[in-house]
C-alpha cells in the first residue's frame, strides 16, 4: 500500500493522518493498531493491514457530541452526533490511567474542638 493511499484510508475511517513529514500518519498508525488490540509498533504490516481493510474503528459509548478517552486502548475520540468522527492515539489518556493509579490519598485531620 502506498502512502498516500495509506492515509486517505486511515482519514476515510477517522484516524487522523496525512502531515507532510509522516508524524501524523505514524500517530494514525499507533492509533489504529490500538482499537484492533495489537501492539503498538506502527508497522504497517501483514497484522494491519487486514484491519484497515475491515475498517476497524471504536465506537462512542454515548450519543451527542463529546470527546471520549478510551483508557484501555489510549485512544482520544471526538463524538459528533453519536458517532465517532475522529480517532487520536493519546497520551493522555495514558496520563490519566497512571495519575488515577497513583492518586495520593489526603491525610486525615481531626476537627479542632
């Protein structure tokens, strides 16, 4: 698969891709291969390839429009009309995975009196 063939199926399904210098296209990659379950290598290879062509993509767990994270596959979706219309690989999410592992607990004080 060409590049340039690569990216308009990567946009057609939602990923965003197509930066003149490939960085948008590699994030596109790394965040196709998460919705699938596969590792994330950014090869566009024999495992890939099969799900650009099914056309895997995540779905909005609710309606309207929104912006979801997806914390187990770190992926970034922005919902319009119920539907999912673009799809990031995030590390925020990743962020917010470990921040609410890790939360600090507050320490307990006793009310003066």
């Amino acid at each position: 698969m060409s590049c340039g063939a690569l990216q308009q199926r990567l946009a057609e399904l939602g990923y965003r891709a197509g930066s003149a210098d490939g960085s948008l296209t590699t994030q596109a990659v790394l965040a196709v291969r998460q919705a699938a379950g596969l590792s994330r290598d950014g090869v566009v290879g024999p495992r890939t390839l099969p799900v650009l062509e099914a056309g895997t993509r995540p779905s909005a767990r609710g309606g309207g429009d929104a912006v979801e994270i997806d914390l187990e596959r770190q992926l970034l979706l922005v919902v319009r009309g119920g539907g999912v219309r673009t799809v990031l690989t995030s590390t925020a999410a990743s962020w917010c995975t470990a921040r609410r592992a890790s939360r600090p607990t507050r320490p307990r004080t006793a009310a003066p009196g």
